[in-house]
C-alpha cells in the first residue's frame, strides 16, 4: 500500500474544498484560523508515519480531547461511570440542551458537551487537578513533551462559553456533577484548547487501534475491552448527529472537534488524523471527511 502517493491523491482532491463550510467563530479566539490549511497523517501500527500538508502544524483539537478525557475516567472509574451517561447518539447538536431536561440530567453520550463535562467531572473527583492530569496523559500518549494549553483560546470560551455554563449549572442541579461547577467548566475548557498537530494526534490515539497499548513500548492505557467500547462510541456519537453520515462514507470510528481536526481509528492498523477548520452543520471539519472518505475508499481499509 503506498499511502503517501494515497496522502497526495487526497491532498490533490480535497483543494476544491478548502474554505468551503464555516469557521467556528462562536469561540472567538477560533475565529483566526486560516481556513485554506489542510494536514493529515496517518501512524502505523509498525511505527511508520505518512503526512501531507499542514500536518506538523498545531491547532486548537477542541472535543477530540473528549476522546482522551473519556480514556482517563474509564481508566480510574470503570463501569460505574455509566450510571451518570448514557451510551446513545444524541441526534442532536453537540451544545444541545433539551435532552437534558428530558432525560433528567444524564447526557446521552460521552461526547456531547453534557457528557464531557460529566466525565470532567469523574477526573477532577480522582485526580484533584483535571487540567495536569490530562496534560500529562495527552503528553504520555503522544510521546511529545511541550504539549500546552492554548491559554487564549481557553480564556475566549471562558469569557462567551455561556452555554455550556448553562449545562454545568443544569447537570449540577440534577446532581450529576460533584465538583463545584465553576471549576469543571475551567478545566473543560483547557482541555478543548490543547493545541496539537495531526501528526500528534494520530500518535496519540494509537492505544485505539493496538488493544488499548501504545505499540512503541507495549505499555497498558486501558484494557482491550475499554478499548473496543471507546472505539464503539465513536462510531456511534464521535460526529454528532451527522454520525451516520461520517460512518456511512468512512467506515472508521472517529471524533471531531471544531477546531477542525477529526481523529479515526483502523484497528489492528493505523490511527489518522485529518485537519482543516472549516466545518459543515454539525462542526464537524467538511473537507476533513471528505479527505477521511477518500483514505478509506482509495486503501479499501475500513472496518467493514
Ligand atoms: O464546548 C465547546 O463548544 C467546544 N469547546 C468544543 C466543541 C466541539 O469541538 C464539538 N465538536 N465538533
């Protein structure tokens, strides 16, 4: 398989593309981004990597971090963290509040915005400090040291991240977060701004395709099983509610974040990430899936 003549075809294809959809301009520090940039790579089991692009260069990863928060709590919670979530795509937007109230404060998923502040919740009930918890965990998994907190996008959702304050007090007053509200929505926030490339984030999302071990030294991050149900979930809320439609054209678990980056997973195989900022309806990148369904269609690599 020669994925770098693969990595070029797509880089060739998607150029129409770029631009196309909308910036996430609602967390305004997000608003900077070029919208013409475009990376992607792809690690291998074997420790080969392949890139085209833009993608040594780092850029905001958003809810792809709800992929590590989620790895973390499972890891120190186990199954217990299932009577606070659910385990269902949502079919609504990411930022969604309705459900909610409907549902008596458990969130859907893990992955909506509800669900991840929860899962906040779990690591700051273990580990104290959330933010250096997960900064050392995104560290361990990607193998890069000078990872960091993008301290101005951070601070631009604090100031206009008035919705998912409202979901903090809203899950609080159900009693599904133990921790003062304040400082779950403050290190919910810091971990979405973790600034990342896609060549780091596909090193760091390897455990999922390698039985929950990062293939460099064999070391455990969660056991096959965890891994298989964080794979699972991703398929099956990773994209929101344009879910069916990502897992219809890539047929590979995935998670997105508006920053414009998307990471999937091919067990046994590869992770790959895909970045470029601008986003369809459901914030999820438009040039990035499109990039993903080709990988998927010109290696004929997918789960199915
Ligand atoms: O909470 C938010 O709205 C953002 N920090 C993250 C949302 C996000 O990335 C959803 N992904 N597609």
């Amino acid at each position: 398989m020669d994925y770098d003549a693969i990595l070029n075809d797509i880089y060739a294809d998607v150029q129409p593309l770029l631009g196309h959809g909308a910036i996430a301009t609602y967390i305004p520090e997000l608003a900077h981004v070029d919208p013409l940039k475009f990376g992607m790579a792809v690690q291998r089991l074997d420790g080969r990597v392949h890139t085209i692009g833009d993608a040594h260069e780092r850029f905001s990863i958003q809810s792809i971090s709800k992929l590590f928060t989620l790895t973390l709590a499972m890891q120190r919670e186990g199954d217990a963290m299932w009577q606070r979530l659910g385990r269902e795509p949502s079919g609504n937007a990411f930022n969604s509040l309705v459900q909610l109230e409907y549902e008596h404060g458990i969130p859907r998923n893990p992955f909506i915005n509800a669900g991840a502040l929860v899962v906040t919740d779990i690591i700051l009930s273990h580990f104290g400090n959330a933010q250096q918890s997960v900064l050392d965990f995104v560290r361990r998994l990607s193998q890069t040291d000078d990872l960091t907190f993008d301290a101005a996008v951070a601070a631009s959702e604090r100031a206009t991240g008035f919705r998912n304050a409202a979901m903090g007090y809203f899950l609080k007053s159900f009693g599904n977060l133990h921790n003062d509200t304040v400082a779950v929505l403050d290190a919910y926030f810091h971990h979405c701004s973790l600034a990342m490339s896609c060549s780091e984030l596909a090193r760091a999302a390897t455990f999922l395709a390698n039985g929950g071990r990062l293939p460099w030294n064999d070391e455990s991050i969660v056991t096959a099983s965890q891994a298989k149900y964080i794979n699972s979930l991703m398929l099956t809320c990773g994209t929101y509610d344009s879910v069916g439609d990502f897992a219809y054209r890539v047929g590979l678990p995935g998670k997105s974040g508006v920053g414009g980056g998307i990471v999937a997973v091919m067990p046994e195989e590869f992770a790959v990430c895909v970045w470029s900022p601008a986003l369809n309806e459901s914030g999820n990148s438009l040039a990035g899936t499109r990039a993903l369904e080709l990988f998927t269609t010109l290696t004929g690599i997918s789960i199915f």
